[in-house]
C-alpha cells in the first residue's frame, strides 16, 4: 500500500495496550530509501522515542492510527538508536531538487511503501513560486545530497520532468495506481508484477 507521508505524521501509535503518542518523524537510508525508524513523540512527555519500523503495521488513515503489536512500556524504554547516517523525512521535506540542467523542483512530500517500509517516490512542486504541477519522482533517479545546501541531485533533466506523472490526490494509491507507477517509471511493484526498466 502506498501511502503520502504527510498523511502518516500526527497519526496516533496505537500500543497493545492503549495510546502511547503521535508520529512526529521517519528516519531512512540515503541510499536504499528504507525507513529505518519512525519518531514518536510520547504522550503527557516531551520525550521522542524511536521504534523500528518493522515493529509497526499498517496504517489506518481513516482513524488516523498507526497500530503496533509494542505495549507501552516496550515503546517508552526503546534503546537509543545511532542515527547518524540517516536522513529526517521531516528536514527533506523543501530540498531544493537539482536535475542534470539547473534547478527543478522542491520536495514537497514522499511517498511511502507501507508494506516494505520503503520510499520508492519523492512528490516534487514544479511550481518555483508559480501555478505549477506537483509530479512523482522515482528516488532510484536521486544522485546524491547535498546536505548543506539542502539539495537533492537528480539524474533527470528539467524538461524529463516536466513530463512526469502528476500528483492527483482525489486517486486513492490503490493497486491499481501503484502499477501504473510501477509501468512508467520501471519500479517493481509491490505484487511483483512491475515492469523492469
């Protein structure tokens, strides 16, 4: 299942037993886009914990729930994780994106594999400060990052991107969205029958 992350943030987590707190955060892999850890800020505290994402299950966006099999206490006595070569989902959000000819695009979201805990797509805002289009990008095509610039390298030109699939939100990300993703872009699909590129 795909999912918009901005959709996941402020979700509650959903302990075994009861409420433990509100998803502030996802922590990745700069190369392999897998989400390492999701932040969590805990209830009643100003304490931020981090719980591995593959102790999470699948999101309920329509109670605004992301449950997980933890009890509360296991979540609030999560060891201390060395993130230093992770990437916040949160700082990315605004890079700026550089394709191969000039400046393109500003992050403006990513999209989530809710079943793998992966980011196959970054959403880009075309618009620099204009009407424009918010397209979907394939992070396979990322280069690199510039941190100190707050900048992602793209290996696509402007004009390639321009004709990227656009962001429609009223289309759920259903199976049927992924594998047209999937068809466009040379992405293996979540139901294995992605086209290679």
């Amino acid at each position: 299942m795909l999912r918009l992350m901005k959709e996941l943030i402020g979700c509650e987590v959903i302990a075994s037993d009861g409420t433990v707190g509100t998803v502030s955060d996802f922590l990745f892999g700069e190369r392999d886009w897998d989400v390492q850890f999701v932040e969590v800020g805990v209830n009643d505290s100003e304490r931020q914990v981090l719980i591995p994402a593959g102790l999470l299950e699948r999101s309920n966006l329509e109670n605004k729930q992301l449950p997980t099999k933890l009890s509360r206490a296991e979540i609030e006595n999560q060891p201390a994780q060395d993130t230093t070569k992770l990437l916040s989902y949160q700082k990315m959000n605004a890079f700026d994106i550089e394709a191969d000819d000039g400046d393109g695009a500003r992050v403006d979201d990513c999209i989530l594999d809710e079943d793998h805990w992966r980011i196959p797509y970054l959403v880009a805002d075309t618009s620099n400060g204009h009407a424009g289009d918010k397209v979907i990008l394939a992070t396979k095509w990322v280069d690199g990052f510039v941190g100190q610039k707050n900048r992602i390298l793209m290996d696509i030109t402007k004009e390639e991107m321009g004709y990227a699939i656009k962001l429609e939100p009223q289309i759920p990300m259903n199976g049927a969205y992924e594998g047209r993703l999937s068809m466009n872009y040379g992405m293996p699909s979540m139901n294995g029958n992605g086209h290679s590129a």
